[in-house]
C-alpha cells in the first residue's frame, strides 16, 4: 500500500471513531470530503429552483424519515463511489432501525444501454458514455462501509437486469434510483416498484435534469401504464421526484405476488 493511501486510510479510522456517534446532521462538512459522502453540513444550495445536478441528501434523508415506520429494506440502484449509500446506511444506523440496506451497481459503469441515451440528445455530460461511472470498484465502497462498521449493508455488484433477482423476495419501504439512463430505470421501475411495501417511496433522482432525457422517458412510460402519481419535493433549491406506493395495494395489489 502507497504511503498516501496508508494515511487516508488513517485518517477514515480515526475519524470514524470520533464521529461514528454523532447525528448525520451534524458531521461537520469537512468529513464529507474526507469520505467521499453527501452531507448536510456541505449541500450547496441553489439560488434558483432547478432539478439538474446530483443527489441532495436533505432531500432523500427527508423522505427516508418518511419511511421509516414502513416495513420493508432500503435499496439504492447506482452507487458509484457510494457517496449517498454511505449516508444513508449512517441515517438507517443512527436512528437504531433494523433496516439492511442494498447498494446495486455494476462498479465497472455504464454498458452500451448507453447509447440510446445518447441518441436521445440532452445536454452533454461527460459521464455519458459506454464505462462512464466506471471510476470505482465494490472493495473501494465496502472498505469505507468497513470502517464506519456499517454492516447492515449490502453491496450487489452486477448489471441491474441480473443482479436485482437475486433478491426477488425482498420487500423495500425506501428505494434511491440514481442511474441516470433509459434501460436501467426501465429495469428499475418495473422490477422494485412492485416491491415496495403500502407507503414506500421510490425517489427518481435524475428526472427533469437536462442530461439525462432517458430518465423521463423510462417513468413517462411507467406513469402511463400503471396509475401512479409523480410527486415533486424541493429542499435547497434541488427539485427531485418520487413515487409512492398506494397503501391500499398493499392488502388487494400486486404486491403480495410482484411477478403476477
Ligand atoms: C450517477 S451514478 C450514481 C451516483 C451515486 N448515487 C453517488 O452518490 O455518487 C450512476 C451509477 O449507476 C450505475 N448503473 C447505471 N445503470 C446500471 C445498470 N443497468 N446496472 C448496474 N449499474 C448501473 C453506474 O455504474 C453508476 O455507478
């Protein structure tokens, strides 16, 4: 091991003891960069209202608060470097719930899905591309998970298409879809909306963000087939969108049998 690596890897332990403790809400911001992790204390607010950018943790850390009384696990669909796995699996620790939480990704990034993204135009991004998100790996996530003794978590590396039946029997009160394309939320929404419990929230983190139009088509599509509504919800001047599931399905609906 290099000897930078040797220290951060120091400095994760040390921290982590000092804060493990703490409420998420008042790690300080300086431990999101040390992590990697989205933090309250570092959420840079928007002046104008706008749904582009990446994940807001107020945002998915106030409508995991909304579940928390829902049976069920939490999932996360793209982790990436596990910036928002990692905080949430803190939240779900903190507030002594017996939730697990999965973190599903490929760790290798995107595969040629890709390219329908691309000829669906949107702004440029330059993570757009065929191994775009590819700068990670499974045992670079599970090392900080290791650290912060987060061991409610999961991580199930794989192409969704496949990795997602591996846990067919679960049940989820919160799932975080972060991955950007058409195909992947298609997967998704398809295969985990019948799986969450009465009340449980499906967040949609790239709808209406201008690189990524396969997001919007894949839930347009979705809202269109099964009756559900989008809802918008805005903290810090990031608007996100989330399904929930009808509670009353919950005793009559597909639920009881999701590959009905
Ligand atoms: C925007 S990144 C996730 C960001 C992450 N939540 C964070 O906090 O930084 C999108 C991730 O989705 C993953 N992904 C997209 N489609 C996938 C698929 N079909 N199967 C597995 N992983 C997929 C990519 O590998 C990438 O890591």
């Amino acid at each position: 091991m290099s000897a930078r690596r040797l220290l951060k890897e120091l400095a994760w332990k040390a921290t982590a003891a000092s804060l493990k403790t703490r409420n998420i809400l008042d790690w300080p911001a300086w431990a999101a960069n040390l992590f990697e992790i989205k933090l309250p204390s570092n959420t840079i607010v928007n002046e104008k209202t706008s749904s582009s950018g990446g994940a807001n943790i107020n945002v998915i850390l106030d409508l995991m608060n909304e579940c928390k009384s829902i049976p069920g696990d939490i999932a996360e669909c793209g982790v990436y470097r596990g910036s928002t796995l990692i905080s949430m699996a803190l939240y779900v620790q903190q507030i002594g719930s017996e939730k697990k939480v999965f973190g599903f990704d490929s760790f290798q990034g995107f595969d040629d899905h890709v390219e329908s993204d691309l000829n669906l135009g949107g702004q440029f991004d330059q993570q757009k591309r065929r191994g775009g998100f590819g700068n990670t790996s499974r045992s670079f996530v599970q090392k900080r998970l290791d650290i912060l003794d987060l061991n409610h978590v999961e991580l199930v590396s794989g192409f969704f298409e496949k990795s997602l039946e591996k846990f067919s029997e679960r049940q989820y009160s919160f799932v975080h879809l972060d991955c950007d394309i058409y195909e992947s939320y298609h997967t998704c929404l398809n295969y985990l909306y019948p799986r969450l419990s009465g009340g449980g929230i499906m967040l949609l983190d790239e709808y209406d963000d201008p690189p990524w139009p396969g997001c919007n088509l894949a839930v347009d599509e979705f809202l269109t087939e099964h009756s559900v509504d989008l809802h918008p919800i805005v903290r810090d001047g990031h608007r996100k969108f989330y399904l929930r599931r009808d509670a009353w399905r919950e005793v009559s609906g597909p639920q009881a049998n999701p590959d009905a």
